[in-house]
C-alpha cells in the first residue's frame, strides 16, 4: 500500500505534525449488492401513500445549559485537554454545530424500530435501514440561537428520491430540511439539510462489505490538522446527548452479526461536529455563514481519526476525517464571513 506523506502546517507556516493520504490503493467505488429483489404491490403503494404526504415533526428544545455542559466535556476540543475549559453560559450564541446534540425525537422504546432508530421522518417498511449521507448548514449570524432560550425546530422532507428500482436494488435518498426559530423571533437562526439513504431491508443485508471507497480530490497540502480517538464512550455519551438508541454505535456484537461491520460506527453527526470543531480551534474569531459535507466511508470506535484543513480562498476551507490508514471518512467545505 502506497502513500503520500506531507507536512501539516498552520497559516503562519508552523508545523504540527505529519499524515498520510492514500495514493494508488485498490478501492472499490461503489456501493455493491449481490442480491436483487423486486418491491411488492402493497409495499409500492405505502411508499406513495408516505411521499404524497410526508411527516412534518417539530421539536422544541431549551437548549439547556447543562446539556450544552455535557455535550462540551464529550467533544475533545471542549474538554479541557487541547484547550482551557470554558464553561458555556446562558445567553451565550450557540457554538456552531452543537444544535446537533438538540431537538431530538421522543419515542417510547416499543415505538423505536429493531436497530434502536426512530420513525420521524423515515419511509415505511421495507425501507428500515438508515445511512446518515450528509447535509448542509446555514447560519444566521445577526440572529444566533442562543444559550438557554427555547426554540422550535420544524421538520419537512425537501425531497424523497428513488434510486435502483428499476434494477431490484430499491434505495430511498431522503433530503430533511430543518429551520430552527428562536422564541420571539420570525426568521430562523439556523437552517439545516440532512441528507439520509432508506435502504430495502433485505438489499442491505447482501450487500458487499467494501468500507475504503475512493475519494477523489483530496489536497495533498494541508493549513491545520486534529487528532483524536473517539472510544466507546465517545460514542456512548453522544448517543445519550442526542436521545440516539442505534445500536451501530453501542453494540459490537450487533455490529458485527447483523450489519456486517467489524466495529461500532462513529455517528455522522459528530464527525462533522468534529469537523466544525476543528476549524473553530485553530481560528476562533471566524463567523461560519455555511457547512456542506457528504460521508464517504464509515469510521470506527478506537481508531484514530485525523480531520485536516485546507483554505481554498479567503473565504472558504476544505475540511475532511481520514483514519490512521488513510480512508477517508467524511469530506466537507466551511463557507466564513
């Protein structure tokens, strides 16, 4: 196995540290099923009967200081050990990104589906296996949201899109809009798009296993880099800050039998929330106006994970999470006033 090693340095040229970024190496590009099947008529007609009329949840939340507190003392870049503690405050704006561990659904757990996950906005059965596939987030930043002050987050599916009926492969990509609006206020703060895969159960149980898929575009020179090991805790007590029960991140053996992966998965939502977190600590003073980022391949509990920056211009910065061996997880680009 081949690989380019360079030098990570910050904008004034220091350097802090060395990593690696795959060249050459056999990937598979594409996700890979070696089964087909074909949808049944009252499946067909459920999947209509959803899109022709989708859910649309609102969550309300308080943001509540002592959850913003557990949620800092989880994120390695808030926990005292990279940097001073700084305890949030009421009132404070919201760190960007930290809505994520907010505004999540409430289901009894006899409501929840087989893998822990709820059904807010997901299609019907046989589309019960979820991907978090990425998004997109803009901010408001003369309207922050702030700390300790109750806002509504209000759910609806900006699009629903089939691909792969027509081949036996049936996949759902469903694109979730949320705009969080502040008590008092008319106009969000915040506006975010999710981007989620709806797998057909049993497509998804004869997929192949190819977990090192080719990310194209890559910078081989890099302006600031982070490390760190998210370990089952991590995972745990993200899981428990957004009310999150998918067993994908807290079950190895579940993992293991029933999904085909050799560890638990890092959730999504905190690899770009690390993603994010990095940009702020190298350059604190920055005011984000926009994040777009995509999943490119799962990455594991106990495995060290390395997010690099790139800036493109004076506005925007390339980001991306790569393993130790240089698959890379997610990719994304920070748009900054």
């Amino acid at each position: 196995m081949q690989y380019i090693s360079h030098t990570i340095r910050t904008n004034a040229g220091r350097t802090i540290g060395q990593s690696c970024v795959r060249a050459n190496a056999p990937y598979v590009v594409r996700r890979n099923f070696s089964e087909a099947v074909k949808l049944s008529s009252s499946d067909r007609e459920g999947l209509d009967q959803w899109k022709a009329s989708p859910p649309r949840p609102t969550f309300v939340d308080g943001l509540n200081i002592e959850h913003l507190s557990d949620l800092y003392i989880t994120l390695p870049t808030r926990d005292g050990s990279k940097r001073p503690y700084v305890a949030p405050e009421a009132g404070d704006p919201l760190p960007y990104g930290h809505h994520l561990a907010f505004f999540h659904a409430r289901r009894p757990e006899g409501q929840l589906r087989k893998d822990g996950t709820d059904e807010d906005i997901s299609p019907p059965p046989p589309f019960t296996k979820r991907m978090w596939a990425g998004g997109k987030i803009t901010w408001n930043n003369d309207n922050p949201l702030l700390v300790g002050k109750s806002t509504r987050g209000v759910s609806t599916v900006a699009s629903a899109e089939e691909k792969g009926f027509d081949k036996g492969k049936p996949m759902v990509f469903i694109t979730q809009k949320i705009e969080f609006i502040q008590e008092g206020q008319r106009v969000p703060s915040v506006v975010e798009e999710r981007a989620h895969v709806y797998f057909h159960a049993e497509i998804f149980a004869s997929r192949k296993k190819v977990f090192d898929r080719a990310v194209n575009d890559i910078p081989t020179a890099i302006d600031f880099s982070f490390e760190y090991t998210p370990t089952p805790v991590t995972l745990f007590r993200y899981s428990a800050l957004m009310f999150n029960a998918h067993h994908i991140h807290l079950d190895k053996e579940y993992c293991e039998k029933e999904e085909g992966y050799p560890e638990r998965l890092v959730h999504g939502p905190l690899t770009a929330q690390m993603l994010l977190e990095s940009v702020n600590l190298h350059f604190p003073d920055l005011k984000f106006q926009k994040f777009e980022y995509r999943a490119t391949n799962p990455l594991f509990v106990n495995r060290k994970l390395i997010i690099n920056g790139k800036w493109t211009d004076k506005s925007n910065i390339l980001v991306w999470c790569s393993d130790a061996n240089g698959v890379v997880g997610m990719t994304g680009k920070v748009m900054v006033q």
